[in-house]
C-alpha cells in the first residue's frame, strides 16, 4: 500500500500535494485538565540530547512545462540557450532521526504535521539523512529556516541511488526510499528503505542538540 502511494505521488496524474492541517486531536475531555503541559514537555525532553541531521530530496516538478517561447526572426540572431537548473530540492534540519530495522534495512524520521517542506519530499518517494558534523552548526540554521533557499552556496552532489542531495563534509549519509507513513499525533512518522550508505574516515564529532542548543 505503500509503495502505490508513493508511485502515485510520483506520478505525472498525482495533484500537487498539500501539507496537512493541525489535527484536532486530544487525550482529555475538553472539561478536564491536560495531563501535561507543552511548555513542560518541552523542558523536560529537552533533557534528551540527540545528534542533528538534515532531510534532503530531489527537485520534483509539480506543474506542467511552459510552451516553447517562439522562434526569433530568420534576420535576428538566435539568444544563447538559457540553462535550465530544474527544480529546487528540498531539505530540512531534523532531531528525530532513529535506525529503525537490520532487516530490511529501515530508518525512520518524525517531521511535523503543518510542514512546507514535508510534502516536496513525499513528492518526490525518496530523501537523503545527512548527518552533521560539530562545525555544522550554521548549516543546521540555515535549514531549520522556513521560506528561505536552503541551498544558496550549500556543496552537495547526488546521492548514488536516488540522486538527493549528498551534502558536503558530513559525517553519515544515508540514501532512501519512501517505505511507509504512520500519523503520530502533530507530526507523521516517515519509514524509508536504505538503498545506500556511507560515512566519512575521519573522527569529527557530532553535531548535538541539548536544552535548545548545539554541543
């Protein structure tokens, strides 16, 4: 079931896909007191250190082609063929990234409901875990940030499997594709398929993240 839904995501028939609304969702009656806090719950996971990577996917092309424009005059000399750069990929900086099974290889990682980003990736049926280093930090920043070109002067050649981008100087990258979607509250949990891996030979630490900043 998954897998259809992903060829149908990443078919030329698929709509656009939308990121999903807030769900409504609550443990307690609306008359009874929440068991816990947010901004408590976040304090205290807080605690949690965890390493940081960053989620990448391939451009995908959501919209038909624009027409030919028409040729210059016989008399006129031709323009230069302008470049065509194709569709931006996507990323996002991610905490909640786990191994998940030795067989079959899975992963898994938890991106948020209301996410921009998400639906580009499920889009495209495949992305790319970059593990960051301890001198990533800025990185990290610049994909945690909504709206922006994430990839303005980021080095990145394409992963060897699903051509996502492979950035440079990380210390892990793991290629995928899109296994299964679960709902998980606020946020969905995404499971792929490795299809390739590979780590740096060097002995830089991680990148961490602990009561809201990096180690």
């Amino acid at each position: 079931m998954a897998a259809a839904a992903v060829r149908y995501l990443r078919s030329a028939d698929a709509p656009p896909v939308e990121a999903l609304p807030r769900p409504a969702l609550r443990c307690v009656g609306e008359d009874e007191r929440a068991p816990v806090g947010q901004a408590e719950f976040r304090r205290v996971l807080g605690n949690f250190a965890t390493g940081v990577a960053v989620v990448t996917s391939p451009g995908t092309t959501d919209a038909p082609q624009a027409p030919s424009p028409t040729p210059a005059p016989a008399h006129s000399p031709s323009p230069a063929p302008a470049s065509d750069p194709g569709p931006a990929p996507a990323g996002f900086a991610c905490q909640s990234f786990s191994s998940l099974s030795l067989d079959p290889p899975l992963v898994a990682f938890m991106v948020g409901r209301t996410s921009t980003t998400w639906p580009r990736i499920a889009r495209a049926g495949v992305f790319c875990v970059n593990v960051l280093s301890a001198g990533q930090g800025e990185l990290c920043r610049a994909f945690a940030v909504s709206g922006a070109d994430k990839f303005a002067g980021v080095t990145y050649d394409p992963a060897p499997v699903t051509g996502s981008p492979r950035l440079a100087g990380t210390l892990a990258w793991i290629d995928c594709t899109i296994h299964a979607v679960h709902t998980g509250g606020d946020h969905l949990i995404v499971v792929g398929r490795v299809e390739a891996l590979g780590a740096s030979e060097g002995d830089e630490a991680p990148l961490l993240f602990h009561k809201g900043r990096f180690l």
